[in-house]
C-alpha cells in the first residue's frame, strides 16, 4: 500500500460529493424527510408512516439522481406517480415535481446554514493532488459545482461528473457505475487503476459494479457493516484514516 492508504498500481481517485467531500449528506436527508412527509401527509392523512430519514434515505435516495430516489422510494411504498416534466413546479404530483420541491428545500438549508467541508478530506485531497494522482469529482447533484465553489475546492478536481454533466450524457446514476466510468475515460484511466470514496451504499454498488481498482467506503452514519456488504474493500471514518499526507 502506498501513503495514501492505497494499492500500488492506483493511479486516480474518484470522490462523491454530499458526506464524503462535504457535510451536506444530513443536509440532503432532512430535505428528503420534509418533502416526503408533507407529499405522504397530504396523501394519507395524519396517519401516514413517515419517511424515515436513516433508514428509508440510506436504502431508498442516498446516492441516487434526485427523480431515480422519488421513484425507488415510492415504489417501496406501493406509490406510483407520473414522471412528468423535468420543469414541474415544486411539489406537483409527479415525480419532477417532488424532487424539484426536495431540491429546492436543499438549497434554502444550504443558504441559511452555508456548507462546510470535511478537514480531513481536503487534508487527504491535497495529498492526492500532492502525490501526483488524478481527481475526479462524481456526484449525483445538480449543485455541485457551486457547492464546491462555496468551500473552494474545485481546484482539488480535474474533472467533474455531476447530475448536470450526466443528464446531458445521457447517465445512468448510482448504483449504475456509468457516471464513475464516465470520469475515469475522461481521465484516460482504466477502471482498474483508479479508486473510488463513496459514503453511499448505492455509490459502493456502482464502485464494485464498474469492476474499480479499490472501493473506499466512508463511514459517517454508523454504517460500516453496510459498506462492506455492498463491496467496500476499505472503511473508514475519516479519510484521514488512510494516512495520507501532502
């Protein structure tokens, strides 16, 4: 293994974005929560079973395109909506609609309460950089770019695979592993030679599905034993953890 906690023949490292570079994982859970309870408030009555903002959001929407995450939940609530249209107003009863309301709720929590970075992930980014490795950031969010912006890190990565990116592409999101697959040929990097650092059970899926050199779990929510399942070769708290240094 090399200082970077990686294996030898490692040649580029491929970073998801909400709870891996940022701390806005639990910043996307409550806007799932609030959206999905009112839309299910209004659906059932007061009687309705929430959604589950650990749970539901780990299994059914953490990781996902936004519309993919409406619909994987509501299937597992027996609830089919109409797509409809990418420009539905917030909250209409498509599947547009609420994920354009769930977006929309992000955005006013990340104005109120800003985005702050995890330290030791830039501490290890720097490393990356130093190290002579390239960067790649692949997020389903449409935001990234100004999320990244706002804590100024966007010179950290040589390229960006975002929800914008892979909508004009035409990309399956996670647990697809096309978007990864995506930065490593943007790259000129062979799967096999680069790492991917997902907090995501369905961001591990698309690490392991894309046949990726090394597949680093991220551990934020107590997870462990689920990043393993879905084939993490490593999981760590912090990355900090993998020992890398500038």
């Amino acid at each position: 293994m090399t200082q970077l906690g990686l294996p030898e023949d490692i040649h580029a490292c491929l970073f998801d974005l909400d709870g891996v570079v940022t701390k806005t994982a639990v910043v996307h859970a409550a806007a799932w929560k609030e959206m999905f309870d009112a839309f299910l408030r209004e659906r059932d009555g007061e009687d309705y079973r929430p959604f589950d903002a650990a749970a539901d959001y780990d299994e059914y929407v953490d990781g996902r395109p936004r519309a993919d995450g409406v619909r994987t939940f509501l299937a597992s609530r027996g609830i089919d909506l109409p797509d409809g249209d990418r420009d539905d107003p917030p909250g209409a009863r498509t599947v547009h609609g609420l994920g354009n309301r769930k977006n929309e709720l992000v955005l006013e929590k990340i104005r109120t309460d800003g985005v702050e970075a995890y330290d030791g992930t830039l501490r290890y980014l720097e490393a990356v950089r130093a190290h002579g490795l390239s960067t790649a950031i692949v997020s389903s969010s449409a935001n990234c770019r100004d999320v990244l912006r706002a804590i100024g890190a966007e010179h950290f990565f040589d390229v960006r695979i975002d929800g914008v990116v892979a909508a004009e592409r035409e990309l399956p999101g996670k647990p697809r592993p096309d978007t990864f697959l995506a930065a490593a040929g943007d790259l000129g990097i062979e799967p096999a030679a680069a790492a991917v650092f997902e907090d995501a059970l369905a961001g591990v899926d698309a690490g392991r599905a894309g046949r990726f050199g090394y597949v680093v779990g991220v551990d934020r929510v107590g997870q462990s034993d689920a990043l393993y399942a879905h084939g993490a070769d490593v999981v760590v708290k912090d990355l900090d953890e993998l020992g890398g240094r500038a």
